[in-house]
C-alpha cells in the first residue's frame, strides 16, 4: 500500500473541486455519450444544512484519473438542503469506482481553502477514506457495482 502525505491529498483535493463542476455537466461519459448500466446512489450523511449551497460529487473508475477534475467519469449535485443528501449517478456500467464530494456552501464551484491550502468546505471520500493522515489510493476508496442498482454511504467531513 503505497501512503501519500496529508498536504499533498488536500491539495489534489482541491484542485478536483477546482472547477470540476462547470455550468453545463452532464452525467455522459467522457466521450458525450451515454452508456448502458444501473443507478449508483451515494448517499452523505452529517451534511450541514446550515450551510446551504450544493453537494458535488464526482465518479472515478480508475487510479490513473482518480481526483483528477478534468477526468471524472460522471458527476451529480444536489442541493445541500438535509443532513443526508443523495449523489446518484445514473446509467454506470458494471465495474470499480470511487467517489468524491464537496460541499460547496458558496456555490463558486471551488473548494474554499486556508492560507495555508487546507479545506474550508466540507468534503468526503467513498468507504469514510478520508478519515486517515494520508490520501487513500483509488483501490481504498474503490466500491464494487454490478451494473445494476447500489446504495452505498459516506460521512461527510468539515
């Protein structure tokens, strides 16, 4: 298992909010074009409603793209109005994911950070792996799909 530094994680943390959620996201592919699969629904919980703005999330189906914002495979919203909010992807093929989230309460469509680069958004990884000094690997935070219908659930972290 290979264990990356915290400040390194936060910041490509950052850089996958940074933008990663442009008017006009679409939950295709990465080649515009839909495909065949089930619904994968990612539920948060320990949302802060107080905050208001919007729930991001993004879908990775391999190491290579994980946290990258330009290589998201799918992305959902929704507004961040409950102490559990749903992500759900629609049309996923059977495979390996992990899943990113913020909680973007201003709505700019970045993570909000520190002086010092650390997060001032809520965030949160797929299997709570984001609860370690170290960023997880794809494989931490990989879930298995079926390609036909999943729940699975995460805390979110401020």
């Amino acid at each position: 298992m290979k264990l990356r530094p915290a400040l390194p994680f936060l910041l490509a943390a950052i850089g996958l909010f940074a933008g990663a959620f442009a008017p006009g996201t679409s939950i295709d592919d990465a080649e515009g074009q839909a495909t065949e699969g089930g619904e994968l629904r990612w539920v948060l919980l320990g949302v802060d409603p107080d905050e208001g703005g919007s729930i991001r999330c993004a879908l990775y189906r391999n190491d290579r793209d994980w946290l990258n914002r330009a290589r998201a495979y799918r992305r959902s919203s929704a507004r961040a109005s409950r102490r559990q909010v749903a992500c759900v992807f629609r049309r996923v093929p059977a495979g390996t994911y992990a899943m990113a989230a913020l909680h973007d309460a201003d709505n700019d469509r970045e993570m909000d950070k520190s002086l010092i680069g650390l997060p001032q958004e809520g965030f949160a990884i797929s299997r709570d792996e984001h609860d370690r000094m170290s960023a997880p690997d794809f494989d931490q935070a990989a879930v298995q799909f079926d390609g036909n219908e999943a729940r699975f659930t995460s805390r979110m972290r401020y």
